[in-house]
C-alpha cells in the first residue's frame, strides 16, 4: 500500500528514517483488526507479523482446557510474533484483538528480508524484543505479589497508554479472563477503584476518571513497565512518567 500523510501510524515504523520507511512500505498492507479477533494462534503457522496503528492486542497463554492468561499486551509501540525475529515459523502464544483499530500487516518472508537488509529496522525490532521481554518479566513477579485491585488499576492504565483514550470497550468478563480470576473477584475490585472515584464501569465498557490517582492506587510494575518501554524505545514510548490535567 502507497504511504499516505496519516499512515503508517505504528510508532516502531515511524521511528525509522525516511528513506527506510518508503523502501519498505510496498511490504505493508493496511488491515483492520477486530475484536475478540485472532490475528495469530498459538502453535500456528507464524506467517503474518502485524504492526498495530490503533487497538491493543493481548498477548495470551493457552491452556488444555481452553482457559487463557494475559502475558502482555501490544499497541502502538509494537508489533505481534515477536519470534520471528529471531527466526520462527510458529507462534507460541495466541494474538487477540481486546481493543479494535487497524494495523499494518507484514509477511514473515518481507518482516525477516527487512531485518537482514536494514540496519535501522533490525535495530529496532531487537530494541522492541527487550521491552516485550521486561513487560512480560514485571507482569509474571506483579502477579504473585500485588493485590488483584494493584493489578486492575495497572492493566487498565496499560491499555490506556496503548489505546489513547480514557474510555476503555471491555468487558468485566473479559478483565476476569486477563487477569486470572472469577468475575465475581474482578468485580470485587473494580468496586473499589469505583468507589473512589478513579473508573466507571458501564454496558461493555470501562472509563477512566482519574489517571493520576490511578496511577498512585496502582502497584509500582505500572510505572516500571513504562520506564523500561521508554528506555529501550525512546522513539516509540516517548511518553512522559507525569500524566496531564484531568480534564
């Protein structure tokens, strides 16, 4: 697809110079993404790599009963099958659409011919391997040792950084999948950062009212994962650690 002002809008290949994006550009497919879509499943061929524009992405371990476990999440920053560059045809974990948007889609043969020829995108995709790897490492020692209502308002500042915008389309079953619990505990929790005036929960959908005090009713792996994304990505997570005004 013929670059365009407003696309790509991924930060990763926007960070790349000038000359590398238009060179790589006709491997690019704009794509919209779905929710609840699987863009990649577990023990599947690894034949697409998708660079999200806009929505988040969950990054899911699956189990032999069919329940699954959110390891990480990817937006803007990123890209899936974070494998393939290191060679693989299969993915190990599945690729779900939480968040719809679009993304620009890429064959794994283009994804690995540009690593080998490019100096500034093999660089990057590598620089975004070590952010993927920290996010995934603070969110297995956060599991076992923060308070489920810690960990909600983290997840929930986490896909508000990837999505842009305070009102957040999910669902109370779908946090209750992510996070590992019953509904019934999720809905425990949400409770509580409800009745402190931090989020309001509505049909499908959960908004945010106060990032700052979210941030602060929070564990510290929130503030860890985004100090670590910007510095191995300071191009792509350029964010600062103050939030602005609520308005």
């Amino acid at each position: 697809m013929n670059a365009s002002s407003n696309w790509p809008r991924n930060r990763l290949l926007l960070a790349l110079p000038p000359r590398d994006l238009k060179q790589l550009m006709p491997n690019l497919e704009h794509t919209p993404i779905q929710r609840e879509q699987v863009l990649i499943d577990a023990d599947s061929a690894l034949d697409h790599v998708y660079f999200p524009d806009s929505g988040v992405v969950s990054v899911l371990a699956v189990y032999a009963d069919g329940s699954m476990i959110e390891m990480a999440t990817i937006g803007r920053e990123g890209y899936t099958g974070v494998q393939a560059a290191f060679g693989a045809k299969t993915s190990s974990a599945r690729f779900l659409v939480q968040i719809p948007g679009s993304a620009a889609k890429m064959s794994r043969v283009a994804f690995r011919r540009a690593m080998q020829s490019m100096p500034s995108f093999r660089n990057l995709t590598y620089a975004y391997v070590q952010a993927f790897l920290e996010q995934i490492m603070v969110s297995v020692a956060c599991n076992g040792a923060h308070s489920l209502k810690q960990r909600l308002a983290r997840w929930l500042l986490m896909m508000r950084d990837r999505d842009d915008d305070d009102v957040l389309p999910i669902t109370q079953s779908l946090l209750a999948e992510m996070l590992g619990v019953q509904r019934p505990t999720i809905t425990n929790a949400a409770q509580e950062l409800e009745r402190a005036g931090l989020i309001e929960r509505g049909r499908r959908q959960v908004t945010i009212l106060n990032r700052q005090s979210l941030s602060a009713a929070s564990c510290e792996c929130y503030q860890l994962v985004r100090m670590r994304m910007t510095q191995y990505l300071p191009k792509t997570y350029p964010e600062k650690m103050k939030f602005p005004l609520n308005r």
